[in-house]
C-alpha cells in the first residue's frame, strides 16, 4: 500500500485530463528521452533529503535507463535461475538501505518524468517536500488519489490539444534473437527491422526519437512484464484485502496479477 504521485518537467499547463492521462502511461507503454536539467536538479535534491529505496552501493538509476518491466517477459522471470552463492554474498556485503528511505519502491526516472510511491507512514512528511520541490524547480505535481495536477507557476498557459500526440511507436513481435520490429512514425510504418534482444530494439528507437526532438516514443509490446501484468483492485472484505489505517483515506489497494504465475 502507497500514497503515489507523478513528478515531470512539462513546459505548458496541462489540464486533469491530460495530467492523469500522461501518468497512466509513465511505465506502461511510453519511453520518456526528454532531459532537462530543472528535473535533474529535482532529483539530486529530492534524493538527498529523501535517499532512494536501494543500497548506497548500488549506483542511481539513470533516467536514461529503459525499465526492466519493458525489457523483461514473463517467461524470462521463470527461466531466471536461482541466486548463486556469489551473488548472495555480494548482496549481502551491500551496505544496508538507508531507514531515512520513505519510499515503497525503488526510484524509476524516466527522462524527466518519475513516479513515486511513498510507504503511507511517510506520507505526512514527504509529500509536502515533494511538492515544494517540485515547485521551487518548476515541475508538474499529479495525485492520482484525487485527480488532481498542480502547475507550476512558470508555465505558459495555453491549451494544447495535441500534447500528448504520439509521434513514434515501436511494435515488438516475436521472441529473441529475432525480435520483429516495426518503427511507426507520424502514422507511416516503417520496413521491419530485427533486434537480437529488446534493449537494442529501444536503444533504436530512443536515438530515432532523439534525434526527431520528442518528448517519448510508445511502446506497443504485449510480451514486456509491463504490458503483461495487469494492476487488480482489492476488494475490502476480500482475503487479500491488508488491514488499512483509520486515516488512509484515498488509497487505493491494488494487487499485481502475472498471468500464469499468480493469476
């Protein structure tokens, strides 16, 4: 259980819709390559007072990483082996995640774009400073809880119909080392090309979509753990329904459903 919110560089206003809209595809099915560096200030501030949920040994993820839930299959996940002994012990020499950490999940930057989801005990401390973070860099603030989005006050104020207009899609079929990808760009579909894994096919098409100055490319990938698994409401009284705290009001409990591993 969480309290989540959407942080993003944006450079006009945004209504709800649009908003809430761009959240639902943060890490699902668009890729974000637009840098700017009033997001990157963010981040290194907002990671200092507020480490990231992972080992201080472990280097930041950048935002130019692709997630591993687009890069991933179900199948992948169950070919994985078990950890070996020398794995186990180079976890276990980690130095340990900070207990200051108030996330419920490990950090994610895309572009310059980020969820984040905050353990509800935190909640009463962190949102505030992420909010004030956001604000002080110029950033787009959007509560999913409520539906609600805070523009910064520098943005220019005009509606944009075609702001969330996608300009490049990449179709991944088959399986590797021949993935078949099909590059759509404005509406016009490109030759097939073939990609030995997935992370060659979005290093192309995160140079096509650099290279055109856009803000994201969508990903069209039934097979990715991204597009495969799907986010379940929990229904109270259910045996999967968590014990809730009397305050927390506006979460919504989901649970996270792989078919054929615990579907």
């Amino acid at each position: 259980m969480s309290f989540d919110l959407g942080v993003w560089y944006m450079s006009v206003a945004m209504s709800q819709r649009q908003a809430a809209d761009y959240y639902q595809h943060m890490g699902s099915d668009w890729v974000f390559v637009e840098r700017n560096s009033q997001f990157d200030s963010f981040l290194k501030d907002l990671t200092e007072q507020l480490p990231d949920l992972r080992s201080p040994s472990d280097p930041p993820v950048s935002p130019d990483t692709v997630s591993p839930a687009l890069l991933q299959t179900i199948d992948d996940l169950k070919a994985l082996p078990p950890p070996s002994d020398a794995q186990l012990n180079s976890f276990r020499e980690k130095a340990p995640i900070p207990e200051t950490s108030p996330w419920a999940d490990t950090m994610s930057p895309s572009g310059s774009t980020i969820q984040l989801t905050i353990g509800w005990s935190f909640v009463e401390k962190t949102v505030p400073l992420v909010y004030r973070l956001a604000e002080q860099h110029g950033l787009t603030i959007f509560d999913p809880q409520s539906g609600t989005v805070a523009v910064p006050k520098n943005v220019e104020i005009k509606s944009d119909p075609d702001l969330l207009k996608v300009h490049l899609s990449m179709r991944i079929n088959g399986k590797p080392p021949a993935l078949d990808v099909v590059f759509v760009v404005d509406g016009k579909p490109d030759p097939h090309a073939s990609f030995r894994s997935r992370l060659a096919a979005h290093e192309a098409a995160r140079k096509l979509a650099v290279s055109r100055h856009l803000r994201f490319y969508e990903v069209v990938d039934p097979q990715c753990l991204a597009q495969a698994m799907r986010l379940v409401t929990i229904q109270s009284g259910s045996k999967d329904y968590p014990p809730m705290p009397s305050d927390a009001k506006g979460v919504i409990v989901k649970k996270l459903v792989l078919p054929g591993v615990n579907d």
